[in-house]
C-alpha cells in the first residue's frame, strides 16, 4: 500500500509497549499505578457540565461558525483581560478542538517546506511530529536538570540558523513543569522577534502555577507584535475538561482568518455544545481552579519530599503544571540502559507506570503525573524509590 511521504517519518509512541504491559498486569489481576496520565483527576466543575446540560436541552446542536461562536471568542479575549491586563479582540482568536488541534494548524499556517522550528527540550512529546507534518524541521535546544529545564536567549541563539522561522515556548512545561518569570519570558521573546522569529507561546497550563510564582503570558507582546507572536490556551487543564476539545489561538486577524477558513475545510465548527460549556467556564467562578490548584501544589510538595530520599536522582523544583521529571541516568547499568528501560522496570518490579524521558527528548529522564489521589501518590513514589535503591546497590 502507498502511504503519503508526510507519514513516514512519523515514529510510534514509546509508550506503546508499556501501555500493553501495563493491561497485561492488569488482566492477571495485578494492580498497577499509573502515574502516567497527563490530565487532571478532578470532575469537570458542577457550573460547566449544567450549562452543557441546557445547551443540550436548548437544542443548541447545530452547526456553528468554524472559528467558533461569537460569544465565546469575546470571551476569550475577556479571559487575557482578566488574568494579564491585555484586550483581545475576537477577530484574533479562533476556538479549536483543543490545543493540539491549535497547534497543528498553527504550524500548517505558518510554516513553508524546510522552515525550522526551534523547540526547548525537554518538549512535550507532539511539537516536533507536527512540525514535520507541516514540513518543517524541529531543531531542539537541550536544557537538562542542571539548568532547571529552561532555556535563555544565548542557548537559543547557538542553534539559530538561516532556516529559523519559529520558536515554540511551553510555560508551564509539560513535561517538567518549568515556568518561566515574565521576565523570562519577555527576554526571550525579544530575542525571537529582534531575529524576525515568530513566537507561538503554549500557555495551556498558565493558571497552574505556584505561588510565590506567578503566571506569565505572552498575550501584551501579542498585542504589540501580532505580525511575530501568537498565543495558545485552553480549557482542558485550567477547568478540568480534556475531553470536552475546547482550545484556542490569539494571533494576527489575518493569520487567524486564514486558518478559519482552512478550519472551515477540515473540522469546520467544533462541538456546540463543547463551546457553550468552555463559555461557562470562563465566565463563572473561578474557586474550582483555586481549589485543583492548591491539591497540586499540596501534591507537588508531597512528591518531592519522597523524591528526595532516592538515591542518585536529581529533580528540580516546578513551578506549575502537574509533573516531576526526574533524572536517574545514575542507575543506567546492567539491564537499564535508558529511560525506556527504566520505566519498564519500575512498571514490572514497582507496579507503577510512567513516561520514559525519551518521550520527551531528554533520555536522563522518566515523567510522573501527580493528578492523582495524594495517598495514591505516596505509595507509588515509595515502592519507586524502593526500586531505586535496589539498583543502586543499597
């Protein structure tokens, strides 16, 4: 069978064959933790889920308008209001089916065959397939655990070529939960734009951060850049809503009316009843998210107090999302060679499932979701840390 050029170089994830094992384990009875799972554990918020309800009832299940109804893009542009102090318009925002589906048209927007895309590494795990897809070619800028997982002007420019066209930030970072201060943030912005590089800055974690950090956004150089910057967010994190496939672009109305009508020729509207519960949800209260904010924050500390009693591992302090990345390249001998090894491991000795670093561009590493149970979570990292120690010889 023939198969179109733009699959080829996809690769399969490198979680399949753990996946499969952990459902072995499970089919013989044996309870496996997963820690794997990137989104949060917590209930859609009451508010949302009833305004879904009514939509339903309201027979508001027609099709809608492709870059999304017009009263949840003015919503939108009143949620960076809120939260950053910068007005948006809704002709520069397009509501998609979540963010990846943001993201994949960004990149088929912006992108020409053999554009380069620089990508801060770790990254999570989608960004260079769909800049592949949109024939461009990642170029990773490595930022280990030494450096706390993020990345300056000066590392960037190392890796900048004739070829660069775009640099794609994630704060908070999934898969680290590195965030970057607004100052932080502006520096490297005024490196891409001071380059004639385009920024697509992927806020979809931006209200899980902790205190005493702060959330950062990209949106008021947005507003003072739009030819050079867009912005990406969504609901699925914030409110609890991953499978509702609600998430948006703020970027230039030419840019953002060009991928409407592309939009409008692939999905066309997303789901009407989807867009009238993430209207709710940035229109109504905001406690729920204080509320899941401050369970991960509770969860993170937790993690890492265990973590710490682990022999040769090495993770720095996240300031956001709700992940650990580990490095525990220390144990690589003997029958864990890597990252990948290591998981299987853990999965086959401390029944708890993870993500190898691999996954991620960073083999040193294995990610951990703490949206879960906090006594859920302090079991698996014990029985973990046993594992270690057991390989480390103690």
């Amino acid at each position: 069978m023939r198969i179109a050029d733009r699959l080829q170089s996809l690769q399969p994830s490198l979680t399949i064959s753990l996946n499969a094992r952990a459902q072995e384990l499970r089919a013989r009875g044996i309870a496996v933790t997963s820690l794997a799972v990137g989104e949060p554990d917590f209930p859609t918020p009451a508010h949302i889920r009833e305004a879904a309800k009514k939509a339903i009832d309201d027979n508001f299940t027609r099709y809608t308008a492709a870059p999304g109804i017009p009263e949840l893009r003015k919503a939108v542009g009143g949620y960076f209001e809120q939260h950053y102090g910068t007005a948006v318009s809704p002709e520069s925002i397009i509501i998609s089916a979540g963010g990846k589906h943001a993201l994949y048209n960004f990149a088929q927007g912006i992108l020409n065959p053999g554009d380069e895309a620089l990508i801060p590494a770790p990254y999570w795990l989608s960004y260079p397939p769909i800049i592949e897809l949109a024939g461009g070619r990642p170029v990773t800028v490595p930022a280990g655990a030494d450096r706390g997982f993020k990345v300056t002007p000066d590392m960037l420019e190392a890796r900048r070529g004739p070829k660069t066209r775009l640099l794609l930030l994630n704060s908070p970072s999934n898969p680290t939960g590195a965030a970057y201060s607004q100052a932080e943030l502006d520096a490297l912005i005024d490196w891409a734009v001071s380059h004639k590089i385009f920024v697509l800055s992927d806020e979809i974690y931006d209200q899980l951060v902790f205190a005493p950090a702060k959330p950062a956004s990209a949106i008021g150089r947005m507003a003072e850049c739009p030819e050079m910057v867009a912005v990406l967010n969504g609901v699925s994190k914030t409110f609890a809503m991953t499978g509702w496939r609600v998430g948006w672009l703020a970027g230039h109305p030419a840019l953002i009316k060009k991928l409407s009508a592309m939009q409008g020729h692939s999905t066309s509207g997303i789901c009407s009843i989807s867009q009238k519960a993430a209207l709710a949800a940035l229109t109504g209260p905001l406690d729920c998210v204080a509320d899941m904010r401050g369970a991960f924050q509770r969860r993170r500390d937790a993690a890492l107090k265990i973590i710490s009693t682990w022999p040769s591992a090495v993770c720095p302090r996240p300031d956001g999302a709700f992940y650990l990345f580990v490095d525990v390249s220390r144990h690589y001998s003997g029958v864990v060679k890597n990252s990948t090894d290591m998981c299987a491991h853990l999965l086959d000795k401390a029944l708890v499932s993870l993500v190898p670093g691999a996954a991620f561009g960073d083999d040193n590493c294995i990610r951990l979701s703490y949206a879960v149970a906090d006594d859920v979570l302090e079991t698996a990292l014990s029985r973990v840390g046993e594992e270690l120690a057991k390989l480390n010889g103690k």
